[in-house]
C-alpha cells in the first residue's frame, strides 16, 4: 500500500506544518514538524509498505523533525518499535540523538534507534529515503544498535552499499510488489540491516582491541601532569575519564601497580629527587613533601621509609657531597652508601674502638726498669768515699 501527504498547494498555507505533523505522525513515526525562519514550506512524503517494513521518501525544504520521549511513549503504547535506515539526499542533514551529534553528507547511510529521542535536521531541498524496520525482527543485533545508535554506515562497507542501493530502489517501487514477494524481499532487507550492524559492532570491537591500553597511558600521563595536586586519587581520576571507580581500579588490574600505588611510587620518586637536588638544600623536607601532594610530614617519612629503608633525611644525608664522607677502615674508598640502610652513618665506622690512654705494659715495663737503674747509681754515688 502506497499513501501520499503532498502540501504542494494546500489552500490551508497556514495549518501546513500541522498538517505534515500529524501525517507524518500517522503514517511513520511520531515527531514535531519545525520550518526555518518560520517558512511554511511546501513538501512531499510517499510511505510504502514492504510486509512488516515501511518505506518512506521525503523531499522537502528546509525543516526539522523532532521525535519527543513523550511522544515515543504515547505512540508505541507497549508495542515494538523501530530501527530506521536512511540514505541521506545531495543536500545532506545533521542527525541528533543522546549526546552524539552525526554531520551527514550526501548519500551518506545512517541507522538510528527510533525509539529513543531523537532530531533530523535537513537545509533547503531536502530528501531522504528510510525503511523502517521492526526491531523485533533484528533479534540480539536491535540491543546493539541501541548501544551504538546513531550509526554511520561507512561507503566502503560492501554490506552497507548494497543495503543503500536496495533502500532507495524499494523506496520507490515498494507498493507495487505482490504479497508473497513482499514478505521475502521484508526478509532479505532485514537481514542484511542485520548484518550490517553485525559488521560496524565487529568493527568497533578491532578498534576498541587497543583502547585499554591507550586509556592506561592516557592515565599515567594524567597522573604524572598532577601529582602535585593533594587532591589527587582514583576518584578524581575516574571522573576525569568519565569512568565509575570500579571501571579504573579493573582497568589497572594487568598492570605492575594499583592505581594508588601508581600515584605513590610516582610521588616518592620526585620527592626523592628533589631531596637530592643542591638547590634544594635550603628547604626543610616538609617542605619538599608538602610540594608533592603529602600534607601530613610524618606520613610521608613513614611512606618514604617503607619504600627507601632509610628516613627522608638520611637519604638526603647519604647522598649529599657535603661534608665529604670518611674513608672505610682499611681502603681508599669511602663507606658504601648501603650502611645507611643498616642504621649507621657513612662517617662512622661502630667497629672502630678510640685508642686506650692506659700505657701499654711494654711501655710500663721500660720505665720503672730505667727508674730502678737511676735510683742504683744514685745509691752507688752516695756510698763513695769523698775524695
């Protein structure tokens, strides 16, 4: 059956976007009819029934149709709904739906869920060819075009060029077919709006094969740019990306490091350099700490600690060239750097002893033998006779 709504001539000029409303609204798909700069322009749409399938072909100047939830809800009334194929005219259009927004050109095919709401905008000399197709008859394939609606079809898709040039022949001769050829040909046209969803979601998923990875460079490069920020964390990191908290603690799941964890070693890292820089001598290591996001001093020394096996300020000690270190006992080389990480400090050696101020018992012996000959000749010189 073929029904034609022509306002070529209409003498009610004033009620012709009425009059596109509710034909359009009765024999497709309910929508608001808008013109541009408040023209009453005239138009022309043909509807076409193909079986379950309905074709329609609009050409019309500039004008907007707009599909409402209000108006979805009133029309389908628990009753399945459809998904519409649309060849795109010379003049081209924009399509609208959710927060997507698609720029069309001509001949450009476009697939979109006409149950959610939705917007076509068309400049002047407008035509559009579209079959709209019971989702019921899509199986799984109606989800995942809801899923990815509105959904350009590529002109090198080879499924997609041949479902464009069988909606714009059937557009036109769709009303003259016999019954039994109708039903076959509704089910030929499905199938391959089928299989053309089938290609774009196969096509999304090679894509999207890499994503995971790029989303975690993407993060560490996000997390790098603000770790001086105390806000820092997986909450505002999840909602820079547009990710719920659970999405990015399982998008690090393969990695080396949780995503705190990433923020700390990141962290730890330059403020371990910053301790070690000579510029830097002059500021007090909360300082140094507080530049990095760590409010809390002792926190921070615990953090360090657990990671370092020293405190921030042996570290600092350990490494700076000043003052220069001693020699270890018994080598040219000055104590390793590793004897801070047990306890003692470069200059000091706890197995070196002070020397003893007792007199050694060698040296003992000497003097009181020497003492003892002394006061002998003394003796002697006393008990010789006087001359």
């Amino acid at each position: 059956m073929t029904t034609v709504t022509d306002t070529a001539g209409s003498p009610e000029r004033s009620n012709n976007l009425h009059l596109r409303r509710e034909a359009a609204s009765r024999n497709t798909l309910p929508v608001v009819v808008g013109a541009h700069g408040g023209a009453v322009p005239e138009d022309r749409t043909l509807t076409r029934s193909l079986g379950p399938l309905l074709f329609v072909h609009i050409t019309a100047q500039p004008r907007r149709f707009v599909t409402r939830a209000r108006h979805i809800a009133r029309a389908t009334d628990g009753r399945a709904g459809y998904a519409v194929v649309a060849v795109v005219g010379p003049s081209g259009g924009s399509l609208r739906q959710g927060e997507r927004i698609l720029h069309l050109r001509g001949g450009d095919l476009v697939m979109w869920d006409a149950d959610r709401p939705h917007e076509l905008d068309f400049p002047p000399g407008a035509r559009l060819e579209a079959c709209l197709v019971p989702r019921s008859g899509l199986g799984p394939w109606a989800e995942t075009l809801e899923r990815m609606t509105p959904l350009p079809v590529g002109q090198s898709s080879p499924s997609g060029a041949v479902l464009g040039s069988l909606i714009k022949a059937l557009a036109d001769t769709a009303g003259h077919c016999p019954t039994h050829v109708a039903r076959q040909l509704a089910g030929g046209v499905t199938d391959l709006v089928a299989a053309v969803i089938a290609e774009a979601a196969r096509g999304e998923a090679d894509a999207s094969a890499g994503a995971p990875h790029r989303l975690v460079r993407e993060i560490r490069a996000y997390i790098g740019r603000h770790l001086m920020d105390p806000g820092l964390c997986p909450e505002s990191i999840a909602a820079a990306h547009h990710l719920s908290v659970r999405s990015l603690h399982k998008l690090f799941e393969g990695e080396d490091h949780t995503v705190a964890r990433q923020i700390q070693r990141c962290r730890l890292e330059e403020c371990a350099k910053d301790l070690l820089r000579v510029d830097n001598a002059r500021l007090t290591i909360a300082c140094v700490a507080r530049k990095w996001g760590y409010i809390n001093p002792a926190h921070f020394s615990r953090l360090f600690r657990s990671v370092y096996g020293v405190s921030p300020s042996q570290w600092r000690a350990g490494h700076s060239p000043r003052p220069p270190q001693r020699e270890a006992r018994g080598s040219g080389a000055p104590a390793p750097l590793a004897s801070l990480r047990e306890g003692a400090l470069p200059h000091h050696d706890p197995a070196m002893k002070r020397p003893s101020r007792e007199v050694p018992a060698v040296f003992g012996t000497g003097v009181a033998a020497t003492s003892d000959r002394s006061v002998g000749r003394r003796h002697e010189r006393l008990r010789a006779p006087v001359c």
